[in-house]
C-alpha cells in the first residue's frame, strides 16, 4: 500500500473535521476558526492548507464525491452487462452508507450551497455528468437510441429522490435495502416499456458510409476518390471520405464568396443569434457527437461527453455574444477634422485542423471567423474527418447561409490547394511545426495571414514548497489527458530535489490506477492513440528513452490485454533520472509519455526550461505566488499556468511563441486575426492645395 505523507493525513483530518462540524452544525455555523478548534490545529494551518472557507468546502465535496465516485467504480469493474451496470450505479448511490446520519446531513449541507457557490457548483456538476454519463453508456444496449437521454435522466432522478425523502423524513421511511428495491424495480418496468434497442450489430459499429465535402450548406457527392477513416480502438473502418480535388476547392471558394457577401451585410447581432443557435444544438447533441469523436479519435467517451463537444459550444457561444460589440474607434483630429477605423471581416479564410480535438478545433476556428462575418473553408485532419462535418450540418441546421461554412476533405495536398488559392485571405493551421512551416512558404506566395498553432515540449516545474498532490494532479493532467496527444502538455516535468521521491511515489502509485480500456466505456481514463503509425512512433520514443538510460517507473509499452489487441493503447509511462539532452526529453513524442527531470535553484530551472526551440506553454506549482508569477514572467510560452495545467477557458488567449506559433486563438486576441482595419480620415473644412 501507499505510504501516506503526513501532510495527505493532515488534508484528512480536516476534512473529516468539517464534515464532522456540517452534520453537527450545519453550514453557517461551521467556520473555519470553529473548524481549526474542532481538529485541534491553529486556523492559521488550515488557510495554509485549504486558502479559506471555500477552498475547505470544496476540498471536503471533491472528497465526498471521489468517495462515492471510487465505489461506484469498484462495483461497475464486477458487473457483467448493462442491465447489471445500471444496478451497480444504483447499489452505490443508494448504499448504506449513504443513508447514514451523518454522510446525508453533510450532502444536504453541500446542495443546498450549490446554487450559490461556483466551485461547489463545479464538483457536483462533474458528479452529475459522470452518472448520466453512466446510465447513457449501459441503457444504449438496453433501450433505442431515443429513448436513452430521457430513461437516464429519470433513473437519476429516481435515485437522488429515493435518497432526499429518505435523509429528509424523520421516521426513516425507506432504508437503504427497500430503497434500491424501488429503483430497481422502477428501472425493470421503465426497460420493459421502452422500445428495444436494436440487436445488430457490435457497440463499436455504425454504419458504412460514403461521406462527401459539405460544401454551399450541403453534402457535395463526386463519386470520386475516396480514403477510409477508422477506429482506432478496433481497427474497424467506419467511414470513406470523398478527396477534395480542385474542382471542390474552386466550388467551395465560389460558395464562399456568395455566402460572405450575405453574412458580412448582417449586423454582428444577427450573427451572433444564428452561432448562438449553433452553441445550443451542439450542446443539445452532445452525446450522439461525443460518442462519434471517440469512434473517430480513439479518446475516452469520459473526456469528449465533458470537454470535446462542449469546449467547442462555448467557443461559439463565446463569439456569438462578442459579435455584436465588434467595432472601429474614432479618432479625433482638431476641428476640421476627425478618423475612424472600421473593423472589417478578411473574406473568405481557412482553417486546417489537426486529429487530436477535430470538433474543438473546427469550432476554435471558426467562431471568431463567422463572428467577425468572414466565410470559411475548413480541412479536418485525414485521420478525423467526421465531427466537422456534423458542424457543417448543425451551421446549416441553425441558419448559417450557405456557404459561409465549408468543410473540405483530403490530405497536404487539399490543404495546399488550399494555402495556395489567391481568393484565400487567411489560413489558419493546427500542426506540427514543420507542416507550419510548409503553410506559412505557401501562404506567403499569396501573401495571405496566417495563425499558426504548432507543437510543444513544455515544462511543468514544481517547486519543493508546492501542494504535492495539486501538483500530482496537474503532472497527470499535463501527460495523460487523450493518452498524451494534446499540444500544451507539459511533458518535461522538472522537480525540485527535495521533493522528488515524494513526488514520485504519489505520481507512480496514481499512473497505477489509470484504467486504459475502450474509449466507449465511461470508466476509461485512457483511450487509443489515433493510429497504428503514431503509437509505433511512441513505442519507439519510449524505447529511445530506456537506450539513453531514463529510468523506466511506469508504463513502458502497448497494451492489449482484455480484447484491446486490435487498437493503439499504450500504458501511460513515467520516466525518471532523465537528462536535458535526451531525445525525450527535446522531442514532441505527442503520446503517454512523461519525463521527470529534477532540478535545485529558480535561475537554474528556468534557463533549462527555456532551453528549448519550442514555447506553446508552461506551467508553475508553488505556494509562493510571488515567486510563481516571477518565474512565469521569464518562461518563454504562450500559455502559462499557476498551480494548475490545461485548463483552456475561451476568455484566454492561447497559443506559442517561438517555433510553436504565431497569432493566438480565443479570447478577443483572435478577433484581430479574422479582421482587418480601414482607417477613414473625415475633412469637414475646405481642402486646401499648394497648387
Ligand atoms: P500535421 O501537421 O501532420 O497536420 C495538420 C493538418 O495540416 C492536417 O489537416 C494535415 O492534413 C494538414 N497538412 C499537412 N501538410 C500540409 C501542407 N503542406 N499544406 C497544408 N496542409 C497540410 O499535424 P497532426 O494532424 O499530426 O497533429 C499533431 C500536431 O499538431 C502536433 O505537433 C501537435 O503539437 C500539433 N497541435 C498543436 C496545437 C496547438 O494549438 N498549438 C493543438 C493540437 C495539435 P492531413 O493530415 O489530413 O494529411
């Protein structure tokens, strides 16, 4: 077993400090000097632990729910089939020990905080998402497919009222045991009612089809060439995709033109109503595109059901609002005269996406683009093709006019007719650096703008008088998340000395736990990587890395046990006692593969952490925030965090410097990217010429 630090059991005792005063006491009551009093310790500790009030109470929820959330999981790793799944969630949720005294007066205490506290409203919102989540992935095999989103809502709710009447009646009208009698019976009758789901079929299936580029607001069929886009948790082909050839790129340029005329000439408030109406139907469709980003990337149905889909609503519904305050300045000139600057669209611009977050980065993308009334043409990567094109759909669907969405398919060569084609104003590229490079030669023919948005090797430093396990935490967060393969990740991870062990037994014993499994199933934390070529390129890393004598603490190769033999999984992998110079250390590897350098002096760390050709991100753990914000001035990176690591709010600006980029995404900084300025100077006196 893990050893506990003593500081893990400090954390503990005054969490069960406070749930101890909030079944005693209630909320108001429960201060944090009472708190302190009640764990015999200073209130002083406990603000250094926690920071306030607040930080305590989220820290005792996150706990609360973690517990729940872990027994949840160790009954769904039993059960056999669906039906036995739903029973699972059921048992855990209506367990004895929830129906104890004192857990459900510390849960009634936190609900009825929620509405009212936004980092409590984050935690349960993340535990009501997981059981939905739950309950969705089982019924899919036990009712059709319309019937699913509706059937879980209800269980859930069944299940959360089951157990308020009970905390809330005096005289213990139901118990645990009667309790899920109930909501196991009501489940049974609800399954028998509903129409079936369809017995064809394996889960990961769907049907073959021939995809065309959505081009004009609609599906343009060739009967040209075509490519396959596959799963690659399976192998299996679930779609060919028609190459966009010349002709597509001169149609969907000519569509383009006609669609901007019409959207530059809306006011920036009817476009926002319209990408507003996009934000809602991606939200309301959030599931069905969720579950088809995984089949397409490989990534777990637990990270595209909470981020994939949703990111890129916000990015929409971020812009839309944006839309309407887009605007010149005026320039006062003396008397006679005054200016005024019009912020005006480009045209028609492009966006090339890469495979790690298709849908995101098509909606990255395009929101401001659309926002700032331009028309754009889109080219997803070969190997995702399919969410941008159910954008496309949902563009057309909420009353985007045809044309001024297009997505396009292909390989570099679409996407060098693209970067080419004069009528072209702006590319905007997500990609290694070398295909940013190729972009910007291209581009330059033209001379078109370009956002570049490229690769990174970043660093992660934490220093010795972090919060470890934040920085456990923000160390997993930075390597693992979608098996590795996300830009930003802060994959050089450089300790300080005094911490190392500690750190690293906290770090090794978490990557243990990991549960890499099929994407589909919402207790998988990591999925396949996209390919068969990338995840040999991994393998290779990881073998590199033990040639040059890292010290290999976790992980270290493909994984195939329990059916996942046909797809690209590989155990997320730790390496310690790794040098600067390594390649794996220097190289974007873009896969589960971490390095852990360690390091004893500020000036030292930040020289070795700059000493890189790439800067897309960094990130800090420390208690001291003078000392974070002084070593996050002198990182060399786009986007930076502070006690944490990629989180990416759309209010943010985000993107590299050095080789890993030019211009930046989201926030208002994307809004100078996808316009142009006309200055107009306005004489209101006589002109006057020496002539
Ligand atoms: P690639 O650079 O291989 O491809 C990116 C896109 O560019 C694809 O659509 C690709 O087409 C297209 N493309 C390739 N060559 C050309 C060319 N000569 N002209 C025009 N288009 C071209 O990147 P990956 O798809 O492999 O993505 C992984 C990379 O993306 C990593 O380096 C990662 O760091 C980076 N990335 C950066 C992010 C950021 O925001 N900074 C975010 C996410 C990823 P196709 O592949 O279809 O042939």
């Amino acid at each position: 077993m893990r050893r506990r630090e003593p500081e893990d059991v400090r954390r503990r005792q005054l969490i069960e400090a406070t749930i101890d005063s909030l079944a005693e006491i209630g909320f108001n009551a429960s201060t944090l000097a009472q708190i302190a009093r009640r764990a015999g310790v200073s209130p002083g500790l406990v603000a250094h632990y926690f920071g306030d009030k607040d930080g305590l109470l989220e820290a005792t929820l996150r706990s609360l729910s973690l517990r729940l959330y872990r027994a949840t999981a160790s009954r769904l790793r039993v059960a056999h089939g669906p039906r036995a799944r739903v029973q699972a969630l059921i048992d855990a949720n209506l367990a004895p020990e929830e129906f104890d005294q004192r857990t459900s007066s510390v849960w009634l205490a936190f609900w009825g905080q929620v509405l009212h506290s936004e980092r409590l409203r984050r935690v349960q919102r993340v535990y009501q998402a997981r059981m939905l989540a739950n309950l969705r992935h089982d019924l899919r095999d036990l009712v059709a497919a319309g019937e699913v989103h509706r059937l879980a809502i209800t269980i859930a709710a069944v299940i959360d009222g089951l157990w308020l009447r009970s905390s809330l009646s005096a005289a213990g009208e139901t118990d645990s045991v009667s309790a899920r009698q109930v909501a196991s019976a009501f489940v049974d009758a609800q399954i028998a009612a509903a129409p079936a789901a369809p017995v064809d079929g394996p889960r990961m299936s769907m049907p073959l089809q021939t995809h065309a580029g959505h081009i004009g607001g609609r599906y343009r069929p060739t009967g040209g060439e075509t490519f396959e886009t596959r799963n690659p948790a399976t192998g299996e082909v679930l779609a060919a995709i028609e190459i966009a050839g010349e002709a597509e790129i001169e149609a969907a340029v000519e569509a383009a033109r006609k669609g901007q005329k019409l959207w530059a000439a809306m006011t920036g408030a009817e476009r926002g109503r319209i990408l507003k109406r996009v934000a809602d139907i991606l939200r309301a469709r959030n599931d069905e595109l969720a579950r088809l980003e995984t089949l397409d990337t490989g990534k777990p149905i637990q990270e595209t059901s909470v981020v994939d889909v949703l990111s890129g609503a916000e990015c929409i519904e971020y812009y839309a609002g944006l839309a309407a305050s887009l605007s010149g300045e005026h320039v006062d000139l003396g008397p006679s005269a005054f200016g005024y600057t019009r912020r005006e669209p480009l045209g028609i611009v492009a966006g090339i996406g890469a495979w790690n977050y298709p849908l995101q980065i098509a909606c990255w993308k395009s929101a401001p683009a659309l926002a700032c009334g331009n028309a754009m043409i889109f080219k997803p990567a070969e190997l995702t093709p399919l969410t941008a094109l159910k954008l496309a759909e949902i563009m057309a669907e909420a009353g985007v006019p045809e044309g001024v969405f297009n997505v396009v398919n292909g390989f570099a060569d679409t996407g060098r007719l693209i970067t080419r084609h004069p009528a072209i104003a702006k590319v905007s590229l997500t990609g290694e650096v070398g295909t940013g490079k190729k972009v910007m030669a291209d581009a330059a023919g033209t001379l078109k703008y370009v956002t570049l948005e490229l690769g990174g090797k970043s660093p992660l430093i934490v220093f010795d008088d972090a919060d470890l396990d934040d920085a456990v935490s923000g160390a997993l967060l930075a390597n693992f998340y979608s098996a590795g393969e996300v830009c930003s990740n802060g994959t050089r991870v450089f300790v300080h000395e005094r911490v190392r062990e500690a750190f690293l037994d906290k770090l090794v014993a978490r990557v243990g736990k990991m549960v890499v499994g099929d994407p589909l199933d919402p207790a998988t934390q990591v999925g396949a990587l996209i390919s068969p070529d990338h995840m040999e390129k991994v393998l290779s890393y990881i073998a590199r890395g033990r040639a040059e004598g890292a010290k290999l603490l976790a992980g270290g190769g493909r994984v195939t046990a329990n059916g996942l033999d046909k797809g690209c999984f590989v155990a997320p992998t730790v390496f310690d006692g790794c040098a600067d110079e390594m390649g794996i250390v220097r190289e974007e590897i873009f896969g589960p593969v971490m390095a852990v350098l360690s390091f004893a002096d500020e000036d030292e760390v930040i020289a070795r952490a700059n000493d890189t050709e790439f800067g897309l991100a960094a990130g800090v753990f420390t208690r001291d925030l003078a000392r974070g914000h002084r070593v996050i001035a002198q990182l060399q990176a786009g986007t930076c965090w502070i006690n944490h690591y990629n989180v990416t709010p759309i209010e943010l600006p985000f993107g590299g410097v050095k080789q890993s980029g030019l211009g930046r995404e989201n926030g208002r900084a994307a809004i100078e990217h996808y316009t142009q300025l006309k200055s107009v100077y306005v004489n209101l006196g006589r002109v006057e010429a020496p002539y």
